[in-house]
C-alpha cells in the first residue's frame, strides 16, 4: 500500500465543529503543516470530508 501526504491549506474557522475535529484526526495541528498516513478506506473517508481544506496526494510505494 501507498502513502497519503496531507496538507492542511485553508483554516477551519467558520466551518462546523465535526470538520474541525476531522481535522484534528488527521493529526494537523497547524496551518500549512503535512503529515503522512498509510493509504486506507479510513483515511480517504476523512479526506474527503475536508477536501476543502487540505491538499493531499498520493505516495507510491518504493521498490528497491
């Protein structure tokens, strides 16, 4: 499996309280900040609730 890097672009002020907490979730703590998570159904389901908000793509996996 893959990797997801996800940035948090846009702030969550006047959005509701569940999209924050998604947010929160994804382990973004400040604005512009990435983080990666291994790709999953869990994961892109909370992409897609704040795809409004964050920027994400997908990393393939290293073959060595």
């Amino acid at each position: 499996m893959g990797k997801q890097r996800i940035t948090w672009t846009k702030s969550g002020i006047g959005y509701p309280r569940k999209q924050r907490l998604t947010i929160q979730s994804l382990g973004l703590r400040r604005l512009n900040q990435t983080v990666e998570h291994v790709d999953s159904l869990v994961v892109r389901g909370m992409i897609a609730k704040v795809r409004h908000l964050v920027r994400s793509e997908l990393i393939p996996d290293e073959v060595e």
